[in-house]
C-alpha cells in the first residue's frame, strides 16, 4: 500500500474515532472530578455543543 492510501485511511477513520474516545474520556474525568456546580456547567455547554452541532449539520444539508 502506497504512504497516500495509508495517511488518507488514518485521517478518514482511524483519526476521528480516537479523537472521540479521547473526548469521551476526558468529559467523564472532568464530570468525575467536579462538584456539582461543576456539572450544572459541564452539563450546559454539552448541550449548547450538541445544538449547535445540529443546526450546523441540517443548514449544511439543506444548502
């Protein structure tokens, strides 16, 4: 197998799941050591994250 073929597989796939894993990681660490005002905060900003991936994802869909 070419370096190309190799380099492109590892950024298409291999490259987001780690990156995933490491997010995954990491928010369960920091929910693990925060009180609870900390979560309430952790809490916001996952959902204001994942809204805002939505409306990105539908307006790039749509145009």
């Amino acid at each position: 197998m070419s370096i190309d073929i190799i380099l492109n597989l590892m950024i298409k796939f291999i490259l987001p799941i780690a990156a995933f894993i490491a997010v995954v990681y990491g928010i369960s660490y920091f929910w693990n050591n925060s009180s609870a005002k900390g979560k309430k905060m952790i809490a916001l900003g996952l959902i204001t994250a994942l809204l805002a991936g939505i409306s990105l994802t539908i307006y790039l869909i749509f145009y």
